[in-house]
C-alpha cells in the first residue's frame, strides 16, 4: 500500500475515536471553583494514608484543599504534657503535598477534644491561670512551628461564642478569661508569623452569634492581634439556617474587614432530636428509632430534590460573595464515612456530601459548578 494511502485509512479509523476524545470530560469542582476560591474537604487518617483508591481518586479529582477531621486536634496531637504525636498530621500534610493540595490546619483551642491533661494538675486539681496560659503557649507554639510553611492558616479559637453571644463557659473561659482568646492568636503568630488565622464557630447566622464574632474581630484587631478569616461552619440542615440571616452573618464579617470562609459544610438529611440544635459535638441522643432514621434505603425523590436545591441555594450564596471567600470546605469526602451518620445519633444512614456511598460525584454537583462558569 502506498504511504499516503495508509495514512488516510489510518486517520479514517482513528476519527470515531478522536471524536469521542474531543467530547469534553465534565469539569470537577476544582477546575472550575477553583478559580474562584479554595474547595476543600476533611479527611480522616485512613484517607490521608490513602488506604482506600477511590477516596483518593474522589479527593484528588474534586477538591484542591484538605484539613484534618480530626488528627490535628489536641487530644490527638498532644496526648501528653511532654509528649506530641506528629504520626498522622504528618500524614496528611504528605498527603496535600503529593496531590498539590492546601493544606489548612484545624483546631488549636477548643473546648472539645482538647488535650486530655490540660486542665489539671497530676492531683486532678484545676490548674491555676498561669500554668494554663503557659500550656496554651507551648501547645500552640510547638504545633504551629511543627507545620510552619506546611499550612496555609490555623482555626485558632473554635466555638468560644455560644448562640445568644455571650462566652461560652469552657475551661480556657472559666480559668484564663476572655482573654484566652487574644492570647491564642499572640502565640500563634509569634510562632509563625505568615500563617493566616481564622476563630471558626457553627450557628454563625444567628445575630447574637454575629455582633458578638464582629466584636471579637474589632477588639482583637485593636489588641494588634492578626486575624484574616472567620470560619462559618456551616453544619446545615434543610431548615436551617435561614438563609437571610446566613446572608447577613456573611455580609457583617465581610464589613468588619476578614474573609469569610464555609469551613465545615454538610447537609443533614435526617429529622433531629426536639432538643437539638447547632453542631455541638457534646450533644448525643439515644440510637435505635427507626423513625429517626428513614431512608437506610436511600433517599425519596422528594427528599433528594430538596438536597440539590438547596445545595444550590448555598452555593449560589457562596458564589455571589466569591470576592471575599477564601474557602468552602465540605466536612468529609463520601457519604458512607460522613460523621453525620454517628452524630448526633450513632449508626444512621445520612447523605450530607456531594459524594455518595461509592465515591461518585452527585448530580447535584454538576449544577452548582454551572453556577461558577
Ligand atoms: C467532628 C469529627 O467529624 C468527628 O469524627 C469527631 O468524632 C467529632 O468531631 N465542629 C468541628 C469539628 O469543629 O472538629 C467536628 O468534627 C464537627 C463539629
């Protein structure tokens, strides 16, 4: 057969498919919010191992950022006074390194899961004011210089504020004062003075919540403490939060001169207990209803339609205040590892991720990227 020949009957092969070739792949979050602002998910230390392909396949495919579920956390970290372990942090700071991803660290002090020993003495009595500002400064000088240029900023100060505005009454605020919190972020900067720093809290719509976030903003800035962002955590549910007040939480912090980002997003799809609200992890309820637990099944069509709306409700929020967004981190990757199948009741099916039981992007997801085209 003559050369030309050949090379005609070859690219009359090949055309069906190069023409599939060319029909383009649909963009994931990344490529497209990306170019707007951070798209972030937590993951768990068997995440972060990459113990599981497809985790890593649906990480690394949607999300350019990652935060720690829970391996940064002082009660991980810092499992004795002299003692710090770096095992799993670590991990996932190799993790973001190797996908290209950032990296942002959560949380230095919180009244939850802090380090066991903080708050006493070896007798077990409460420790004096003193000595616990000097275990905050070495707890966060130590972890801060530990990933020093390895994280993008710190959750310095999560959930200090209770609903109604005023201090929560944790062992920092009952032993040291409100001014555990300026404090925090002294030693947080003095450790790494690049590193951003973020107070992060749930129920962030709620007004007493808000004036007392953007007094805490003003007064820390005239301390000269540095603080670049504020977290809403955004642990939403289909009727709540109401989405003005949510817009208005936005458009205050926004006002007071930080960044805002949607730190902790997910989407409770199952009825709560009368007595519950906001994300308080303390809060636990007895297992076992079945009527609390409908849709082991899957989810109904209609309950399905109202997950994507209003998904998109918050990401439209999200992308008409794109300006001033830093990040959207969604707490945890797929729906099967989601906490919200273990809080606040134990062993439920819930569907709050974009990302379902077996790591397949939801359609949902192909809208709310629509909106940032
Ligand atoms: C949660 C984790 O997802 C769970 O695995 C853990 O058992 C409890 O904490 N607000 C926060 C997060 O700031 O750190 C919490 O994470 C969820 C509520």
């Amino acid at each position: 057969m003559n050369k030309i020949l050949t090379i005609a009957l070859a690219s009359l092969m090949l055309a069906p498919s190069m023409g599939m070739a060319q029909k383009k792949a649909q963009p994931t979050m990344k490529e497209v919010i990306g170019k707007h602002f951070l798209i972030g998910c937590a993951i768990n230390t068997n995440f972060a191992a990459e113990n599981n392909a497809a985790a890593t396949k649906a990480i690394t495919e949607n999300f350019n950022s990652v935060v720690a579920e829970n391996c940064m956390k002082g009660e991980v970290i810092h499992p004795e006074e002299d003692r710090y372990d770096w095992t799993s942090g670590d991990s996932l700071i190799t993790f973001a390194e190797k996908y290209n991803m950032t990296a942002i660290g959560h949380c230095l002090i919180w009244h939850s899961q802090p380090p066991k020993w903080m708050f006493t003495d070896k007798q077990g009595k409460t420790v004096s004011r003193e000595v616990l500002i000097d275990r905050m400064y070495h707890h966060i000088t130590n972890v801060v210089t530990h990933y020093k240029g390895k994280v993008k900023g710190w959750d310095v100060v999560n959930e200090a504020i209770l609903d109604d505005g005023k201090f929560r009454e944790s062992p920092y605020y009952k032993i040291i004062g409100p001014e555990f919190i300026e404090l925090a972020f002294k030693f947080a900067h003095a450790a790494d003075p690049d590193v951003e720093l973020y107070y992060n809290d749930y129920s962030m719509n709620k007004p007493g919540k808000r004036a007392a976030v953007v007094k805490l903003i003003n007064d820390l800035r005239a301390k000269g403490c540095r603080i670049d962002a504020v977290g809403m955590q955004s642990h939403n549910g289909l009727d709540y939060p109401d989405l003005s007040e949510y817009e208005q939480s936005i458009q205050a912090f926004i006002g007071a001169g930080v960044k805002v980002q949607f730190t902790e997003l997910d989407l409770n799809m199952l009825p709560q207990p009368w007595q519950f609200s906001g994300a308080g992890i303390e809060q636990h309820f007895a297992a076992g209803d079945p009527k609390m637990d409908p849709y082991t099944k899957g989810l109904t069509k209609k309950a399905q339609k109202e997950f994507n709306e209003r998904y998109l409700a918050f990401f439209k929020l999200y992308r008409k205040y794109a300006d001033n967004i830093e990040r959207v981190t969604l707490w945890g990757v797929d729906d099967g590892t989601s906490w919200l199948n273990d809080w606040p009741i134990n062993g439920r099916t819930n569907y709050g991720m974009l990302i379902d039981r077996n790591f397949k992007v939801k359609p949902v997801v192909k809208e709310i990227i629509k909106l940032f085209e």
